[in-house]
C-alpha cells in the first residue's frame, strides 16, 4: 500500500511533515492520527494502526507536531493549543487536496488534543481515544521534579524518554487553562474510549473520566496487558481492527446522504391491492416493503398507516433529515429532532393568508422538537431550514400528477 510523504503549513507558517497512508483502491474514509507527547508521526504505535487502517481502506494521515520529528519549528515553542491548531490545520490540507478526515485517532496526548480539536473539524464523525489523559495537565507528571525551575526560571531541558527537551512556563501555563471536560461534554460526536488496564503513565481511571463526561454514542474497549506506548505489534494491529468496525457504523452510514441529490434518479413507488381486505395496499419502494390501509372507522382493518398518513410521515421525515444534514454541516450541538404532524380540513374564510376564499382546505400542523445545547439564533435558523426540505416545497408549490392508463 503507498505512503505518500508531503508538507504542510501548520501553526506559526511552520512547514509540518506529513504521512499519508493509503489503500490500494478508493478509501472508504479519512482519518486524522495524532501521536503521543514528544513522538513522532513514525512511532511503531502510530504507523502500525495507521497502515493496518489503510489495508481495511481507510486512509490515514499523521505528522509531526512543531518542532518534532521532521517538522519545522523550535519544540520548546510549542504548547497543548498549538498542537490542537497543527491538527486543524492538517485536517484543512487534508480537506484541500483529498477530503476531510471523518475519523479522529489521538494517542496518549495526542487523545487529549484529538478531543480538543474535534469540534473545530465539522466533517468528523467519529473520535477515538488510545491512552489518553482526561487533562493535558497529566503530561506534567513526567517532569514533575522540574515544575518549580521552570516556573522560577521560564525555561528548562528535562529529560523525556531518554532525549533532552527544553520546556517553557508558556507550556505549564497553557495546559493549566485548558477545559477538556467541557470539549468532551459537548463533542456531539460517536466516541471510541481505548484503554489497557496496566497503564503505567496514563492510568485507566482517565479512560473513565473521559467516558462518563462524554454523551452517547460512546463505546469503551479495554486494551488488556497493553503498555501505554503499544510497543507490541499485536496490541497495535488489535486497536486497528477494533477501529475499523467501530468506525464503519460511522462512516457508511453517511453516504447514504447523497439520496438527497434530486438530480439522481428517483426510485420509482409501486402500489397494488393486495385483496386480502377491502382497502389493504402492498407498497413497493425499492428494496423496502410496506403495507397501506385505512383505519376501522373508514371501512379497513387497520393493517398499515393511511394514505395521509404516509404524506404526513414523508414530510416529516424530510423536515427532520433537512435539519440534521444543516446541523452536522454547521457543526451545531443538535442531539434530536422530533416532528409530529396532524392533517385536517379547515374552512377557507378561516385562513386569513390563504388566497382560497370559499370551501374547504387541506391544513397540515407540524409541530417541530428540538433538543440540544442551543442557543436562540440557532433553534431560530433550523426552524427556517425547515420550511426548505424538499417535501415542504413540493407541498407547497404547483404540483403537476401526470396519470395515464396502463395496459
């Protein structure tokens, strides 16, 4: 499978080094890695799940943050808010020249950052976490013995996995101010917590923080007798295929979304009596199989929804899928929408901006639910966005049945 080895601009105009791992055809989907405190993009952990990915075809782009590896820039520069920044920015590069990446991967701090980023890069869907700290501040543990030379002196070189990195107040400072929790309350993306049990720097009960703060959907999977950095091939390999399928209720589940190109071909509707009742309707739409009756009152049985009852639940199922495809593509914090309608005849002399002025009049209710951490401008435009589904248009434009005799 290729590597494609590129740059990019990261934070500070920095020229970051980038690994693109890619499968043999066209990927099922992009995803974003991002290595652990002071690794590299080419760390065993980070290039064994990333191209075990690509050979189940999900592409996989990692680099190396500022300052480390190949990428430009002074390390000791960096912070937590700078790493966050270079994962936007490479989703960015990677949205310019391929798509954008659909699945989040950070290791260790690199989760931490992942979940930091997350709301910043709409077109992810799904976010995973190997070996994260539930704060940035957890990083410090490891030159803990340092902590007051440096806030005393504003710089000092602590040694981190045997090599030597020189660490800034600005760092201690940065990761003091950060609020992961509220990023992981408010994610609004499906979750992947990994973590082994036998975590020696990062320990399981950091997995547990992130998993309780996190909203559904959310799944955790143990890692067990797993080291932090997942030196061992199999537990590596193992992560990646838990990935794949988590992921991929994810990722195909978004491509269906096309459906609602209306200059693709409209799948045709078939309609016929069944005579098992007087009003009892086979419906045929594709592959889906449906039933059609009137209700007892009206001389059915009752066996499946009315005619009105399917016009009612097209417009409501367009209304609902118009809002949510507005939300994920504005990134606002919709958990659901609930449409519930009603159809009745009115008296046209009642409707003072109907044109009609005499008769009867067909009047549709809908009444529209919306739950989520919204303010008032947004409940406001996905109310408006409502009124623009498809269905709503159709109802409410000139409508042309064209009907003929079939022999």
């Amino acid at each position: 499978m290729p590597t494609e080895r590129f740059q990019f601009t990261g934070e500070g105009s920095h020229q970051l080094a980038a690994a693109l791992e890619l499968p043999d055809g066209e990927p099922r989907a992009y995803a974003l890695f991002a290595h652990c405190f002071t690794c590299g993009k080419d760390t065993l952990a980070a290039k064994r799940i990333s191209v075990a990915l690509a050979a189940k075809g999900i592409a996989v782009l990692r680099f190396d943050f500022t300052g480390l590896g190949s990428s430009e820039g002074d390390f000791a520069n960096s912070t937590f808010s700078s790493n966050v920044a270079d994962l936007v920015h490479a989703a960015d590069h990677l949205r310019k020249v391929r798509t954008a990446p659909s699945i989040l991967i950070g290791h260790s701090l690199g989760g931490a950052a992942i979940l930091a980023a997350a709301g910043r890069i709409p077109e992810a869907k799904a976010v995973v976490t190997i070996a994260a700290p539930s704060d940035p501040a957890h990083v410090t543990g490891l030159f803990s013995e340092h902590l007051d030379s440096i806030r005393a002196q504003g710089e000092v070189e602590v040694s981190l996995a045997g090599r030597p990195f020189r660490i800034k107040r600005e760092f201690l400072d940065d990761i003091a101010e950060q609020e992961l929790m509220k990023d992981i309350t408010g994610l609004h993306k499906a979750l992947l917590v990994m973590q082994s049990p036998v975590d020696d720097t990062v320990g399981i009960d950091n997995a547990t923080k992130i998993f309780v703060a996190a909203r559904h959907p959310k799944s955790f999977v143990s890692l067990d007798h797993a080291d932090h950095l997942l030196t061992k091939p199999a537990d590596a390999l193992y992560a990646a295929d838990v990935i794949a399928a988590w992921a991929s209720r994810y990722i195909d589940s978004a491509k269906p979304a096309k459906a609602m190109d209306l200059a693709e071909e409209p799948r045709r509707v078939v309609v016929q009596e069944t005579r098992k009742s007087k009003f009892n309707q086979a419906i045929t739409v594709g592959p889906h199989h449906l039933v059609a009756d009137e209700p007892i009152a009206a001389g059915g049985e009752d066996a499946g929804p009315g005619p009105y009852d399917f016009l009612l639940a097209g417009l409501g199922a367009c209304t609902s899928i118009t809002m949510r495809l507005y939300a994920d593509r504005k990134s606002l914090p919709l958990d659901r929408v609930t449409v519930t309608l009603k159809h009745s005849k009115i008296y046209a002399k009642d409707c003072a901006e109907c044109e009609t002025r005499d008769g009867m009049l067909d009047q549709i209710e809908r009444d529209i639910a919306i739950d989520g951490a919204l303010d008032a401008e947004q409940r406001k435009k996905l109310m408006e966005i409502a009124d623009k589904c498809p269905v709503h248009r159709t109802l409410t434009s000139e409508i042309r049945i064209v009907t003929k005799a079939v022999d």
